[in-house]
C-alpha cells in the first residue's frame, strides 16, 4: 500500500514539475522575441544617427 501511495506521489510531482518546465518555456520564447525586438530597435536608432551626423569645426 506504501508503494502506491509513493508512485503516486511521485507521478504528482513529475506532472508538477512538467508544467513548471511549460511555463518557463512560454516565458523564455516571450524574452526572445523581446530582445529581437530591442535590438532591430536600436539598429533603427544607430541608422538614424549616422544619417544626421552634423561635422563641426572650421571649414574651408
């Protein structure tokens, strides 16, 4: 009867621990697209910036 109750338990816990791992998984796919996101925003941004680029000083 002990036995039981332990295989129990422990397909419990497995089941837990398998949806744990979903969970984690749905929230690193979210990061990853959000870092794409980051950085084609800051690819945008340095585009711009080499574009407006004003030279200062004397000119001759």
């Amino acid at each position: 009867m002990r036995i039981f109750t332990k295989v129990r338990q422990m397909l419990l816990d497995t089941t837990e621990i398998k949806v744990d791992i979903l969970q984690i998984q749905k929230k690193l796919e979210n990061h990853d697209k959000n870092i794409e996101l980051v950085f084609s925003y800051l690819d945008e941004l340095t585009e711009k910036k080499e574009n407006e680029r004003v030279k200062i000083g004397y000119k001759k």
